[in-house]
C-alpha cells in the first residue's frame, strides 16, 4: 500500500464542495487531511492518499477533473 501527499488547491466554485470525501468514495483510496485552509473563496488542504498507487493516480486525475490543482508535496514531509 502506497501513503503519498498532495497539496490541493480549489477553485472557488468548489469550495462548499465534499470533494475530498467524495475522492475516498470514487476511488479506492484513503484520505487523510493533513493540513486545511478552507475560507469562503479559496481553499487549499495537504492530503495524505493511501492506497494502490494505480488508485491513488486515478484519484489524482479525478481532482483534477473537479477542477483542483493538485501538486506532489516534495519528498511527501506534511509536518
């Protein structure tokens, strides 16, 4: 099982959005909020994904689609 971390930025239409909890629902995969900041027009959360690494590329490319901007956190350190 792969743990790999991701910062995720939302647009701001999506902000009222479950998107992480909907991520854990389409995916195979576990979500782990690390770190939010969630305002009423931006938003951003460092989040660990567990999972197979196939699910886990997946649930990337689904954030994506939900509009999200989704980076590596560099050697995947949330401290």
């Amino acid at each position: 099982m792969a743990h790999l971390r991701f910062h995720i930025r939302f647009p701001e239409d999506k902000i009222r959005e479950p998107i992480i909890y909907q991520i854990g629902r389409e995916y195979n995969v576990v979500t782990d909020v690390r770190r939010a900041d969630v305002r009423d027009t931006t938003g951003w959360a460092d989040v660990e994904l567990s999972g197979d690494t196939v699910e886990i590329e997946r649930a990337v490319v689904g954030l994506r689609a939900k509009g999200c901007v989704v980076d590596p956190i560099e050697l995947n350190v949330v401290e």
